[in-house]
C-alpha cells in the first residue's frame, strides 16, 4: 500500500484510520510487545517519520487501540449481560453470575486483554501529557458506564461499583501476563507437577477474583 501526500482533513483522517486499522491486524498476528513502529510503517506503506507526523510514537497508536477497544467492548458487554444475568435471582448469586459473564467476555477478547495487560508499564510511556490525559478522560467515561451496568445488575453493591470496576480491569491485565508463563515456566510446571497450583487460566481466575470483589463490596454496601 503507499500513498500520495494527504492534503485534506478527510485524507489525514484516512490516514490516521488506516495506521489504526494496520496495527490492529497485527495484534491480531503478534503480542503487544513485538508490534513495531518499523513494521507498522512498511505495512502501511510509509516512511516513519510520516507515521509520526499522524501518532507521536508506537505507544500512542496502541493507546489509541485500547481506547477504542474498550468503548466497543462496553458497548457488547450490555447486551452480553442483558442476555445472561437474570434481575430475579438472589444478590450473591447474581453476583456471580454477575461477574462470569464479564470475565468470559474479557478472556474471549485476546487483544484487549493484551493491551490492557500492557497499558500502566508501556503504553503510557513514550507518550506526551496530551495523548495520556486524553485516554484517561475516556476510559473514565468508560468506567463510569461500566459501573452503570453493574449497579443495573447488582444495585447491592452501592457505592463500590465504580472501585470494583476498577480493580476488576487492573486485575484483568495482571492476570494476563500471569496466564502467559514463558517457556522456562511451562517447563518448571512440567518438571514439578506440584507448582501447577501457580498455573492460572484466565476466565475461572478472572470470574473468581471478580466474584469476590462483588461480595465483598455487597458485604461492605449492607454494613
């Protein structure tokens, strides 16, 4: 692909889309780790420094990915738990149906998990104050609809739905990078099957957390 010089708003705005649209079929390809603005560049069929005229570096064009991953995410997760959590059950129950639903959500989402695991330590480094204050105030907007929803589905926990949501999405990208051992772990869990109870898969770990954040947060609303 190569392109002529774009001179309109329209034409930057094609740009800037076709930059986000390559970088995602490479997260598709590759982890977050190994996408490269040099490859990224070839792929879209210009030169870096023009990259750069349209993202500030690698790390704002996959904020930007993260950004709109989320929004899309929240977006089906309505539907998802619309579908799946039944209003007339019981509180702790509801709970944990509560928090099956998105975990399974979560986990079925690869390349959101993996930019959520990467987000604190890498994307929002090498990234100027405007790009990161912009990504904050949306993913507060984003939290604020999660927490929404949870208080739809789970009025119990009060107050604490929006530090849950929180917690919940901090836990997700810690369980990520846990439930992707490198090659030297998986042969340690070979070698001794006793250190298998460190192995974790990221649905049942992230449902189990998630449900024990709810209850607790449920306990804390009643006291």
């Amino acid at each position: 692909m190569t392109f002529q010089r774009a001179r309109s708003a329209e034409q930057r705005e094609e740009r800037r889309r076709t930059i986000l649209d390559t970088a995602l079929a490479m997260l598709a390809e590759m982890p977050v780790a190994e996408v490269s603005l040099n490859e990224l560049s070839r792929r879209v069929g210009l030169a870096k420094s023009n990259v750069l005229r349209y993202f500030e570096s690698r790390e704002a064009v996959l904020l930007e990915l993260l950004d709109r991953a989320l929004r899309d995410w929240l977006t089906e997760l309505a539907g998802e738990l619309a579908a799946g959590v039944d209003p007339g059950l019981p509180p702790a129950e509801r709970g944990e149906v509560f928090a099956a639903v998105v975990a399974r959500s979560l986990a079925r989402r690869t390349v959101l998990c993996d930019l959520i695991g990467a987000q604190a330590g890498v994307l929002e480094h090498n990234v100027s104050v405007d790009v990161v204050v912009r990504f904050k105030r949306s993913a507060l907007a984003g939290l604020d609809t999660m927490a929404e929803l949870m208080r739809r589905y789970l009025p119990e926990v009060g107050d604490e739905a929006k530090p849950v949501c929180l917690l919940a999405m901090i836990l997700t990208g810690g369980l990520w990078t846990h439930c992707r051992p490198s090659a030297s772990a998986l042969a340690a869990y070979e070698a001794d099957p006793a250190l298998t109870a460190l192995r974790l898969d990221l649905a049942p770990a992230l449902e189990h957390g998630l449900a024990v954040l709810i209850a607790g947060a449920m306990a804390r609303t009643a006291g």
